[in-house]
C-alpha cells in the first residue's frame, strides 16, 4: 500500500489526461523539500559562471529531462524517488512555447503517477538566461523499514545507556594523588 493517494473530485474522467491530480493525501512518511533544480548541475558557482552552464541543450524538453534526472537524484538521496513527489512547482519560461515540451518529458518520466502541480510563467531564471524550466518539488518519502528502525533505536539506545551510566565517586584531588604514591593516609 501506497503512502499516499491520489483525491478526485467526482467529475473526475482520465479522457482529460491530465498532468496533475487536484489533492494528494497522505498517510504516512517523511516529508522532502526539493529546492528548485533546473538542467544545470545542481552543485555550480555563486555567482554564476556562463561556462558551467555551456552545455545544456535549447530543447525545453531535453532541458526538463536533465532537470528531473537532477530532482531524482536529490530525492533518492533523501531515499525517495519521482514516485514519491506529492507536490510539484513549475517556473517556465513562455509557456506557449515550452509547456507542451515539458509536460511531455514530465509524463513520459512520472508515467501515471500525477503529482500536485503548480505553474508559473517567469521571465527569466536565475542560473542562466539559456534555461526554460525550474522544478521545485515536495515530497513524502516511505517511513523508515522496521529494521532501519530497530537499528537506529539500538544505536540511539546505546548512547543514552552511556550518557545515563553512573560513574564511580571521584576522591578529591589530594586524595588521588596520594593514593597514586602510594601514601595514602588510612593505610
């Protein structure tokens, strides 16, 4: 079962293909947010180099694929994947020229699954004047397995037995010392 589910109005009919789902609900897991990540590397220089950015195709829709590789990335080191995004914010650059683009590459990558979708058209984005699309992204990963779990309560167990365990009295300095040199006065 599905951390969370698709929520559809009752006029709902799949014959529109749309590329979002009105609601998502959620019912279990971790929640993500993904920073904006566009086809550009998502490590770059501040401020920017044009040169770093030299290679990204025109294409909006090359452009879009490179920017979901990016936002999988980010999201499988979170330990989640595309599949898990509930959320989706689309900042596109002239909307009549690149939105068909990159609907078809997000359909192509998300295949049925329809993630929330906000859409802005912008000027401009703020990496290079050359990019088209900007993906900032929501997500809601799987809660840990029960062994990740265990393994984490046993460690986390392990230290606060450390940090809780009595420690034997310490004898005042002097005392110390002289128990060292062997001229401990009870003796």
């Amino acid at each position: 079962m599905r951390h969370f589910e698709p929520v559809h109005l009752p006029e709902h009919d799949p014959k529109y293909n749309m590329p979002y789902t009105p609601a998502i609900k959620v019912r279990s897991g971790r929640l993500v947010f993904v920073a904006g990540v566009t086809a550009a590397p998502v490590y770059h220089s501040h401020p920017h180099v044009p040169e770093e950015f030299a290679g990204i195709p025109l294409d909006p829709g090359a452009q879009t694929q490179m920017a979901l590789h990016n936002l999988q990335r980010v999201l499988q080191a979170a330990g989640g994947d595309l599949q898990d995004i509930v959320q989706v914010f689309r900042f596109i650059k002239d909307l009549d020229r690149n939105q068909d683009a990159v609907n078809a590459a997000m359909g192509q990558r998300f295949g049925a699954h329809r993630p929330t979708s906000t859409t802005v058209e912008i000027l401009r984005l703020a990496t290079d004047a050359r990019l088209v699309v900007e993906l900032a992204a929501v997500a809601v990963v799987p809660d840990e397995t029960p062994e990740a779990k265990l393994k984490h309560a046993h460690r986390f167990r392990g230290r606060l037995a450390a940090q809780a365990r009595p420690r034997a009295p310490r004898r005042p300095r002097s005392a110390r010392a002289r128990v060292s040199r062997g001229r401990h006065r009870g003796e």
